[in-house]
C-alpha cells in the first residue's frame, strides 16, 4: 500500500471523527518526529499496538478493500505487565469499500455505528470445519437477540450495534448511498497476530510503498525507546 493512501487515509478518518465529535488521544495525533523523543513511559503503546492501522488486506485497491482503524485501548494476553482485559477500537469504512469476512478465535466484541452512513454486516455460523455454516445466525443487537438466515446482512444506523461472539463470521460494507461510516468496537483483548480467521486467505498489514514521507505512524513503526 502507498504511503501517499496511507496519509490520505488518516487525514479522512480525523477529519470524520471531527465531524461526529470524537476526540483522538493524544498519540494519534504526534509526528514521526514526535515519536523519536517519546520514552520507556510510552512502552505501553508500543507493546499493545495502540494508535494507526491502515490496511488494504493485500489487495493492493484501499478504495475497494480495505479498512482504517486505531486501537484506542487495549490489554495484552501475552504480558502480565498489562492487566486490561478489554480493548476500544474507532473505525472508518468508505461507500464502495469492503472489510473482508472473518470471525475471531476468542474475542467477543460489540460493533457500533458511531455515525455516518448506514454499516452493514453480513453474518453466518462457522460450520465447526472453518467453513460458512447454513444454519439460523443468532443475533444480539442492543439488548435484542433473535435468528435469521445465514449470510443476511444486517443493518445498523447510527447509534445501533451489534454484538459478535468467537467462531461468528462476519464482513463489512456500507449501504450504497449512505456515506462513509464511523465506526466504534468495544470488545475483549486484542490480538490482530493470532486471533483473526479470514475466511478468504488476505494479509492483515500492509506492506508499505514509500512514495512520500509519512503523516502518521502507523501501530507496527514505532521506533523503540532509547
């Protein structure tokens, strides 16, 4: 992915968040060179990979798949220096732009539009084999649960959300005409390493084109501390 797409990314999704009211802390809003001064008091960032993640899942096409994220918040399963047992994410999703079908090993989170357009989720069982299940999909969404059929999609306006449970397929897109959509996820620890399970082979962080300098850092460039 370019850098130049990156930088645009980031500079869309401030701006959204702008526009709906969302403050981003402060580390999300430090230069390249900010970062070089930042010490051992900021390891936590680093570690639990807080901050910009800007992804086109190897597609080499942002504008058709791809997703732009930042982890707010999150614990560590794999330190016990970290005793967070949750983690908070804001996410963006463009009209026309697709976040790939995936389900999480052990996270339960819950998906909630912030504002925008309207998100839509389309949602199946795993079959217990990894495959996508026909099977009744059940559905928790703002203290109501009910079923419907695999693969629907279900649609969530601004201020609605839905809960997700491990082994629960989902995928993301925005309904044609709605406008881009931010995004909050409120869930269990965090670990885009191990607990992802795309049901298409994709890659999870982009391989990055330098072809301008960058706006942001993304979570996985920190440079360590002296």
């Amino acid at each position: 992915m370019k850098r130049s797409e990156i930088n645009q990314a980031i500079r869309q999704m401030e701006a959204l968040a702008a526009e709906h009211g969302f403050e981003l802390p402060p580390f999300c809003k430090w230069t390249p060179e900010d970062w070089k001064s930042k010490g051992h008091e900021y390891d936590e960032i680093r570690d639990n990979m807080l901050g910009w993640d800007i992804t086109d899942y190897g597609s080499g096409d942002w504008e058709r798949i791809g997703f732009a994220l930042i982890t707010l918040r999150n614990g560590n399963q794999h330190n016990p220096k970290y005793t967070k047992s949750y983690a908070e994410k804001l996410l963006m999703l463009l009209e026309g732009q697709h976040s790939p079908m995936h389900f999480h090993w052990s996270k339960t989170e819950d998906i909630i539009n912030r504002g925008g357009g309207v998100l839509l989720i389309h949602v199946y069982n795993d079959d217990g084999n990894e495959e996508l299940a026909d099977t009744p999909v059940k559905v928790n969404s703002d203290g109501r649960i009910y079923e419907v059929p695999a693969g629907t999609a279900i649609e969530l306006h601004p201020g609605e959300s839905i809960t997700l449970t491990p082994h629960q397929y989902h995928d993301f897109d925005v309904k044609e005409g709605t406008g881009a959509v931010l995004i909050g996820e409120v869930s269990m620890c965090n670990d885009d390493n191990t607990d992802n399970r795309f049901y298409e082979k994709v890659g999870r962080f982009p391989t990055v084109v330098e072809d301008e300098e960058p706006y942001r850092l993304l979570c996985f460039e920190y440079p360590t501390a002296e």
